[in-house]
C-alpha cells in the first residue's frame, strides 16, 4: 500500500509529542519501577509521588511506543525495547533521553533565532561548557547521555580501525571515556588516557573501573583550548569537532597537532555531510544533528570542510575510515 503523503507529513509535524513522554517517563523512573515485573498506575504514581491518572494516561502512550505494554485494564509491564531506558540496562538510552527532552528540547525552540541571525541561539561556548560540567545534575545527564551515544560508535571505530600499530591513545574532550573503554577493549595490549575538564576526574574514573579497564586508563584533567598532552600515538577525537565553528575547531586541532609526535595519527570521528543530501534516515541523522549544533555554535561538515580545517591547523588528511552508523574516522597527520 502506498503511503498517504498527507498522513507522514502530519506524523512529521507531530512527532515531538514522543520525545516528552520517554523523557518525563525517564524522569518518573517509570521503566526501573517495571522492570521487576508488572505494575498498576496506582502503585507507580505513589513510587513517582505523581497523579494516578496522569501517570496512566502517561502508561497508555508509551503502551503505543511499544516501550510497555498494557497487559489489562490498568497493569502495565516494560517491554524489551522500554528496557533500553533502564539505569543499568546494557546499552541503556536513559541518558539519551534525558538529554533529549532538556537541553536539546530547548535548543530547537530556538532554532528560528539561530536561522534569522545567522548566530547561536542558546548560551554556548568554552566558558558554558565548563558551567554545566560544574553543575552535576547536569554535567551527569550530558556526560551519561554522552557515554550512551560513544559507546556503540567506540565498537565499531574499533572494529573498523587498526588501533595495533598504536602503543597509547588519547580520548581528547572524552567525558566519562566511552570511545576510549571501547577501543581498550578490543586492543588488551593497548594502554590510554582521557582528558576532559578536570571537574570529571571522579565520574570519569569511576566509570573506567566499573567498565573493567582502569589498569590501563587514566584520566587526565585539562582544557583542550589552552593545550593537549603529549605523548599518545593516536589522539582520538569523537564528535568535538562538529560542536564548535571553524575559529575554535582549527584552534583545538592545532593543539592536537603540537601534541602529536612525527608519525603519530590525530583521528577524528565524526559524521561527514554529503555534499548533496537525500530523503534518507542515514542523512535526516547527520542533518539533525548540524541544526543542532547551529544553534549552540558548532556545525556538521563536508570532506571539503574537513579537508579545509586540517590545513587550517597544519594536518592533512591521510585517509577516511567509515562505520556502519554512519560515523568516519577522519585519519590525519603532519602536513609535509
């Protein structure tokens, strides 16, 4: 049956009604409280502290995300899919949703601003990243949802990239370490450190122990505008670049690239846009995220912008390296 092009464009428009439902039902803990087994609306509003009608009619939608399901009248369990936004699920996107429903939320209410003038629309910069990092209800959200999102790419960076002839990695601007326990694990020879703002060195830690890789990690504290550690055979760099415009990127690779060592790799993961684009999901993803990122300061680029950037801050670009999700790592090294 052919799709009635009237009834997509409507679901279009409407669709953000499902970013608030996960996000307020990740924020209710709605899907921990089920995951021990099913629930009634009234049992799960006195666990929220929440109106027992809301918290039903809040059950019934996510009943037709497929996140729980509405087993009778008024019990309710979590599906395999709702498990996903569960704390401690494996590949959990509570984070993710958190996030989502926030700070995102807030960034696309702004995005006519950002169109019109040309300029971000919300706070952004150097000095507002190290403002919500030293919040930590929302340094947590941004660095869990962070972690989430990494994780996965980290995998597939690993697997579709020689880490081998590496004897150490650095994961610059890495929060918690994702990409870098991700590529540990794959490498057990390979040792590796993650710098971010210093006010992570806890979270960070913590969450390379837990991840089973803290004998051969550790966390580095610093400021990627002001200098980056020397000493790694590959500086992995996943998703920084796309977050600032081409002033600040072209400064934090030239840190990048006095760091690195003759022969050593400045990798950048990152989502390259085509230069032209299609009616695909894979290019509706990397175009969201550049709208995103228009409205904080940062932007998703071509090869060409990428070519143009590297040689901003003396690197070239030696070869590119795609992923299944769509991510690259952009392999670059000295110009000579």
């Amino acid at each position: 049956m052919t799709e009635d092009p009237r009834s997509r464009v409507r679901d279009l428009i409407t669709s953000a009604w499902t970013t608030q439902v996960i996000h307020h039902s990740v924020k209710l803990d709605l899907f921990d409280a089920l995951a021990s087994g099913p629930r009634s609306s009234t049992d799960l509003a006195r666990s929220a502290n929440a109106d027992v009608n809301g918290i039903f009619r809040l059950l019934r939608a996510l009943a037709t995300l497929g996140l729980v399901n509405q087993d009778a009248d008024d019990s309710f369990s979590i599906t395999e899919a709702g498990r996903l936004l569960c704390r401690e699920s494996q590949g959990s996107l509570r984070g993710v949703a958190l996030h989502w429903g926030d700070r995102l939320w807030k960034s696309f209410e702004a995005l006519g601003q950002a169109v019109v003038s040309g300029q971000p629309s919300v706070t952004s910069g150097a000095d507002d990243f190290i403002e919500m990092q030293s919040d930590p209800v929302r340094s947590a959200i941004f660095n869990r949802a962070m972690a989430e999102q990494s994780l996965g790419v980290g995998h597939e960076v690993a697997r579709a990239y020689d880490f081998s002839r590496f004897d150490s990695v650095m994961d610059v601007g890495g929060g918690y370490g994702a990409v870098l326990r991700a590529i540990l694990e794959r490498y057990p020879a390979l040792h590796g450190s993650v710098m971010d703002l210093p006010m992570l060195a806890t979270q960070a830690t913590a969450y390379l122990a837990a991840a089973g890789v803290a004998d051969r990690a550790k966390y580095v504290g610093g400021n990627f505008f002001e200098a980056v550690p020397e000493g790694a055979g590959a500086y992995v760099l996943k998703y920084i670049i796309h977050d600032w415009n081409d002033e600040n990127a072209a400064r934090i690779l030239t840190n990048c690239a006095k760091a690195a060592a003759p022969g050593a790799k400045v990798l950048l993961i990152e989502q390259i846009v085509p230069e032209t684009v299609r009616a695909s999901v894979a290019d509706q993803t990397i175009i969201r995220g550049d709208l995103v990122m228009m409205t904080v300061g940062g932007k998703e680029r071509t090869e060409k912008e990428y070519r143009d950037l590297c040689g901003a801050a003396a690197l070239s670009i030696e070869s590119i390296v795609t992923t299944p999700s769509g991510f690259s790592v952009i392999e670059t090294g000295h110009q000579m």
